[in-house]
C-alpha cells in the first residue's frame, strides 16, 4: 500500500506510528522530543498524491486508536508546552523546532478530523482515552487506576472542551507573545 511504500522511506515513520497506534504515550516519554525534533520532511521524489496518502493513512490511524490512546490530546499538551517554551525570549532553535512540528502534527490531525468527522466524533477525538475507557468499563478498576495522559490540567470542564481551550489558549499565547517589530 502507499503508506507502506512512502512511510519506509520516512525517517519518523516509526515515531508516527507509535504515535497514531492504541498505546497511550506518558507526557514524560522521550518520545515527544525525538517526535517534535525529528524534521518532518519529505521522503525524496515524492509528489503530493504520495504524501497525501501517507498523511491520510496516519490521520486515519490516529482516529481509530485516539479514543483509547488519548495522544492528540497528550500531542495538544506537548504543543502547548513547546510554544510556551519556544515564545521566551531566551528560546533555543531545538524548542522552535519542536514547536513546530508539535504544531504541525497537530494542525494535520485537526483538519483531517474536522474535514472527514461529524462535530459529535471530533468531540470524541478530543476526549481522550479517559472518557473511551470508561465508556467501554464503566466501573473498572483497571480503567479507573490508570493514569490519564490526555486530559490537561484543570477544573471540571468538559475533557473535549479543556482540549480544545487549550489548544487555543496556547496558540493566542504564542500569537499575543510575537514581537511586532
């Protein structure tokens, strides 16, 4: 299949695939830094179709398992971390570049998300695998005793609706932090 072809030729092929899979990835993870410092390139000679179906293959994979996983949650909580990080003044090129890519990744999912879900599943998409799990358990010890990667800090708001304050909420960060000059 095309993702098979392009993505062996991809060096963060194995990192996508970790990521879009049904593991959930810890926010402590050196994962995230190898994922959001890998340059997301191009593999050589492809065209767009090539990369279209890469990318359409990984999104396609990362809905699938997000509900379980709760990575485009924990990945929105990388993002937003890495632009705080990469708006100081002081910020290095490797927390630019890891900002970059957190928010590329991030862009790619959301508008495959968006552009091929009803509003209800990217709802779900949001949640995480804390809602997913107790919906498919309610009551279990094992789903109650895990950890939940996906849910950012925070009150009592709705997980999708904290997700997605947060993914604004760094971004205008990020915005309002630019120098004009």
């Amino acid at each position: 299949d095309s993702m098979g072809a392009g993505a062996a030729k991809q060096p963060t092929a194995p990192l996508l695939d970790r990521l879009t899979g049904r593991e959930p990835i810890p926010s402590d993870d050196r994962f995230w830094q190898e994922l959001l410092a890998s340059a997301v390139s191009l593999p050589a000679g492809s065209s767009v179709e090539d990369v279209t179906a890469i990318s359409r293959a990984y999104c396609a994979e990362l809905v699938r398992n997000n509900p379980r996983s709760g990575n485009f949650g924990a990945l929105a909580a990388a993002m937003a971390e890495r632009l705080g990080r990469a708006t100081r003044s002081a910020a290095t090129d490797t927390e630019m570049q890891q900002a970059c890519g957190a928010g590329f990744l991030l862009r790619t999912f959301l508008k495959h998300m968006l552009e091929t879900l009803e509003p209800e599943d990217v709802a779900l998409q949001l949640r995480g695998r804390d809602v997913a799990a107790a919906a498919q358990a309610p009551g279990s010890a094992s789903a109650a005793a895990e950890p939940v990667q996906a849910r950012p800090p925070g009150g009592s708001e709705d997980t999708e609706a904290a997700v997605a304050r947060l993914i604004v909420e760094a971004l205008l960060g990020a915005a309002a932090s630019c120098r004009l000059d």
